[in-house]
C-alpha cells in the first residue's frame, strides 16, 4: 500500500482511482486506494464526499455518521488502520456521481491545499487532538435525523471536515474553524429553542 500524503488533491485522486471503471465503488475499494494510515484520510474523505452534491442521494447522511463515528472512535483508541464491519465495508457509491462530485471539488480544494501550512500546532496533538476527535464522534449523532431534509447534514460535514483536515495536515487554524463551527451551530441552535 502507498503511503498517504497530506495533500486533498492527491486525496481526491486517490478516490477517483478507485471509481474508475465502475458502476458503484464499495468503502473497501476506497480504503485500499487510500493506503496506509488511512484513518484520518477516510474520515476526511467521507466528510469531502458530504459537503458534495453527493450528500443528497438517500442514505449518504446514515452512512457517513456511521463511518464517522466509527473511524473518530478507533482514532482515539489510537489505531492508525481502521477496521470496519462488512456491511459498512460492502457498502458502496454510484461512481458516475461520486466522480462528478469530485471534479466539483478540485478547485476548492486546490485552493485549500495552496493556503495551508504548520500553524497554531497545539491544537493538532496531545490532549487538544483528543477534544477534537471527540467532537467528530459526537457531531454525527443527528445526520441520520437530517438525512430526512436533503443537503441539511452539510454543515456537520464541513465542521467534521474542518477538524479533520486540521489534523490531516497539521494546521490548528482550520481545527479553530472547526470549533467556530461548532460554536455557530450551537448559538443558532439554542436561539431557535428559546
């Protein structure tokens, strides 16, 4: 197995090699594409794939808070492989539309790979890693919820995403983003409750 970069272009290849070809591609073609170490490269690649239009097609939301959850819980264990269950393992996408999705994300994640860089480190290992893997374990729990308005399980796809990528590529302003988030989240949540 190749060793993963941290780099979303490469990721993004990385997926669409493993589409290629096909009608559907299963979580297990993808795993093998990405490589060694691929616990946090999948999660950021789920979190990707739900911020895309792909996010829309039925069950999407479901499968993404289950490999979510799954994959942040084993991160905080401290596993670097991740193990999944067959039926998550077998699950698969329709390539024609994940392929799309991801052309539709080149530029932005171009745009990403080009601004990123080692800042506010802390906030990518030790203890502040932890908060943040606990964060992506807990976020998911509603998606399957949402998944009932389309596209609405977006916004925790990006705030998973962003701390995810923060600690992909070792750069604690996008982790920070990640909390704005969160914190945005809760304000609008509350304010439509009181």
């Amino acid at each position: 197995m190749k060793p993963c970069t941290r780099d979303l272009t490469d990721l993004l290849d990385r997926v669409a090699r493993a589409a290629e070809g096909r009608e559907r591609v299963q979580i297990s073609d993808i795993l093998k594409e990405l490589g060694d170490g691929s616990i946090t490269p999948m999660l950021l690649v789920v979190c990707v794939i739900l911020i895309s239009p792909v996010s829309g097609i039925p069950g999407v939301p479901t499968l993404s808070a289950l490999l979510v959850i799954s994959l942040s819980v084993q991160a905080l264990l401290g596993r670097h492989q991740p193990w999944l269950p067959d039926f998550l393992l077998r699950r698969a996408l329709p390539c024609e539309k994940l392929l799309r999705a991801l052309v539709w994300l080149r530029r932005p994640c171009a745009f990403v790979d080009r601004n990123t860089r080692p800042r506010l480190a802390f906030l990518t290992h030790g203890i502040m890693r932890l908060v943040a893997l606990t964060a992506c374990s807990i976020i998911p729990l509603g998606w399957p919820v949402l998944e009932l308005v389309p596209f609405s399980a977006t916004a925790g796809g990006l705030t998973v995403g962003l701390l995810v990528f923060g600690l992909f590529v070792r750069d604690g302003l996008f982790v920070l983003c990640g909390y704005g988030m969160i914190t945005l989240t809760l304000g609008g949540a509350l304010k439509f409750l009181f």
